[in-house]
C-alpha cells in the first residue's frame, strides 16, 4: 500500500468514527428529551431540553461533515487505483 493509499484509508477510518461517535451523542440526547418530557413540567429539566436539542443539531452537522470526510476519502482511493490501473 502506498502513501497515498494509507492517508485515504486513514481518513476513512476517522470518518467512521466521527459518524459513530456523533450518533451516539444523538441518541444520548434523545434520551435526554424522552426523559425531560417524563417530568413535571416546572422542573429544571427544561434546560436539559434545550441542551439536547442544540446537541442533536449540532452532532447532526458534525455527522454530516465526517460522511463529506469518508466520501472524499472514498473518491480519492477510487483516483488512486484509476491511476496506477
């Protein structure tokens, strides 16, 4: 494998681990607002609400940038067997 090959690949693994860990916060998050709609309504869960919906949009932006990351990795990997084919 060469250089260029081992970079994408890398790049690759950073992707899908930026993805698993974005979805994992989401899902601590929507446990947070199931939980936050179980309790009474004056209680300083709300802005637990809050925090976990500002949460999920941003680890949705996050997920998205690290499917950008594996997807470019994934096209430069295809160039690099173009070209050495």
């Amino acid at each position: 494998m060469d250089v260029g090959s081992a970079v994408s690949g890398s790049a690759v693994t950073q992707g899908l681990i930026g993805m698993q860990r974005s979805q994992t916060e989401i899902s601590k998050s929507a446990q947070q607002i199931l939980k936050a709609g179980m309790t009474e309504r004056d209680n300083p869960a709300q802005n637990d609400l809050v925090e976990s919906l500002v949460n999920i949009k941003v680890q949705t932006q996050i997920f998205d940038a690290s499917a950008k990351i594996v997807k470019a990795a994934d096209e430069t990997i295809g160039t690099l067997l173009n070209a050495k084919a």
